[in-house]
C-alpha cells in the first residue's frame, strides 16, 4: 500500500491506462503533471488516498483491460503513432472548433460573453500546437527514430544539433504545460462542459467537441511526458555509455 502511495500518478497509467478513469473521477491531472506522487495528490486535494488505491487495485484484479500496451512498444512505434493519430486529429480537429466557436460568439455572444473568452483561449492554443507538432514532427520524433532504430546497429550515435534530446522535450513539455492550463481554463468557462439552457444544436455540438478534444489531449500528452520522453531520455543515455542520472 505504502509502495503505491509513493507511486507517481503518471506511472500508473503508463502501465495501464484504465487508471486514467480514476484520476479523471477526483479531477487529478495525470498528464501535464503526472509526475506527483499519488499521496502528494491526494493530500493537496483532500482526497482519501486508500479510496484511491481501492480503485486502483480494483482495476488490477480485473486483469489487463488495456486496449493498446503503450509503455512496451518500440519507441519509433509510439512516435509514428502518436503523430498518425492523435497529431492528425488535432490539425483536423482545430479549424472545425474554430469556426464553430467563431459562430457561438455572434449569435449568443451578448448573452453569453464568456465565449469570447472561450473563442481567444482555444485559438492561442491552437496557434501553440499547431507550431509544437511541427517542432516535434521536424526535430524531436526523428531524433528518438533514428535512436530506436541505432540502438540495433553496432557503429555510435552521430551528436544532434541541438545537443542531447533533453534539449526539444524540457520545451515539448512547458508548451504542454501552457496548454493544459488553457484547457483547465476553457473547463472552467464552460462548466466543465454543460451548455446553457437556452443553448442550440451548434452550441451543444461545440461544447461537445471541446470536451472530446481534451480528452484526446489528455491521453497525446500522457503518451509524450509519461512514456515517449523517459523513454527517450533513457535510450540516449544508454547510447552514449552514460549514466542515467534520473534513475
């Protein structure tokens, strides 16, 4: 029990992502800052951490429920996917919500004026990650490539421009950082979610779609700052016949 209060929150779901269900019930960011310890959490929070742990055991007891086993794939693997599935909904995604939020604010605007608020917050976010997938697709997720792919061949790793891999991911996750916390704003102005009463087809459409493209954030960063990156971090480490020093 001790063991697992000690356990970061973003360990757990990297070995089994049902227990994403869970943080997400008591309202605990298990991506952006997945790097806590669950009773660290639990105490900020006020939440009972054995209530936790029940849950968390629950799921265990259950067997393996998880339909993708993330944290054993190759890391080129993960990189592909993670650009092929969650980089090409959110491109896809962004100008949809936009135009859709861009129409909210001109018909119910003047009774609703926080989605002004709401329209300036997603389209700050967008601009940032629609930079940060390019920074990731042209410079990070090669690098962590050609490393998956070094670590079968006998001759070293050329040195990056940009010096060891810490370098793109301390950046990848600040911006992550910044837009989990417009996220949690945008929850906020929305109530989590919840239309108005006098709200239309469109609005609750909206709304919908905001909440849907958290969620898939959630889990796209999860991936990046719980798996990929540690991973990577790892993998140069080993390359370079260095020490872990996070270990």
């Amino acid at each position: 029990m001790e063991l697992l209060q000690k356990k970061e929150i973003g360990q757990f779901v990297a070995e089994d992502f049902r227990t994403a269900a869970v943080f997400t019930e008591y309202g605990i960011d298990f991506c952006c800052r997945g790097n806590r310890p669950l009773i660290e959490v639990c105490k900020k929070k006020n939440i009972a951490v054995d209530e936790i742990v029940l849950k968390l055991n629950g799921l265990t007891q259950q067997g393996d429920g998880t339909t993708h086993a993330f944290n054993t794939w190759p890391l080129d693997l993960l990189a592909s996917y993670i650009e092929k599935t969650h980089h090409t909904y959110v491109a896809s995604k962004l100008p949809i919500i936009l135009q859709y939020l861009s129409k909210l604010c001109k018909v119910h605007g003047n009774r609703h004026p926080e989605l002004f608020k709401i329209y300036n917050l997603f389209e700050e976010v967008s601009e940032e990650l629609t930079l940060h997938m390019k920074k990731e697709e042209l410079v990070l997720f090669p690098r962590i490539k050609e490393m998956a792919q070094q670590s079968n061949l006998e001759h070293p790793l050329e040195a990056a421009h940009f010096g060891t891999v810490q370098n793109p991911i301390s950046m990848m996750e600040h911006e992550h950082d910044k837009a989990g916390q417009i996220f949690r704003t945008i929850k906020k102005l929305t109530n989590t979610y919840t239309p108005p009463q006098d709200a239309c087809n469109t609005y609750q459409v909206t709304f919908a779609m905001l909440e849907e493209f958290e969620k898939d954030l959630h889990l796209h960063i999860h991936l990046e700052n719980n798996i990929l990156f540690p991973k990577a971090l790892e993998l140069e480490q080993q390359l370079s016949g260095e020490p872990n020093v996070n270990a």
